[in-house]
C-alpha cells in the first residue's frame, strides 16, 4: 500500500483521481503528487486553497486548509 497524506487519502475515499483534481487546481503534478504522498509537506497558502476549492467542487463536501493542514 502506498504512502499517503491525508489529502491523499480523502481523495483515495472519494473515488477522485490526482489527474482529475490537477486539471481543476492547475497544480503542476509534481506538487499535487507531494502533496498527496508525503504527509509532512505543506503546500504553499495559494495551492492549498486552489486544492481545497477543487476539492469542494469535485465532491460537494464542505471542507477546510485544517482538515488536512494543521495550522
């Protein structure tokens, strides 16, 4: 099993794919990939929050920066 983050994870439960979630964020794949495997990488305030928008969009679900990034 691979190593995720829990943005990685959230994805893996909701049946999104990285590329889908790339396309909507405009995140490069090297960022979402780090973002999704290493659970100790935080992303800049500007990917977090194209992530999190993107996110919302794709599932409906209403979360937030500190589901996934404690701040």
């Amino acid at each position: 099993m691979k190593k995720r983050s829990k943005f990685g994870s959230y994805l893996d439960r909701n049946g999104i794919e990285q590329e889908r979630i790339r396309e909507i964020s405009k995140v490069s794949r090297d960022t979402l990939t780090r973002v999704c495997s290493n659970p100790g990488y935080y992303p800049s305030g500007t990917t977090m929050r194209r992530l999190i928008d993107a996110a919302r969009k794709l599932t409906g679900d209403n979360v937030s920066q500190n589901d996934f990034w404690p701040m």
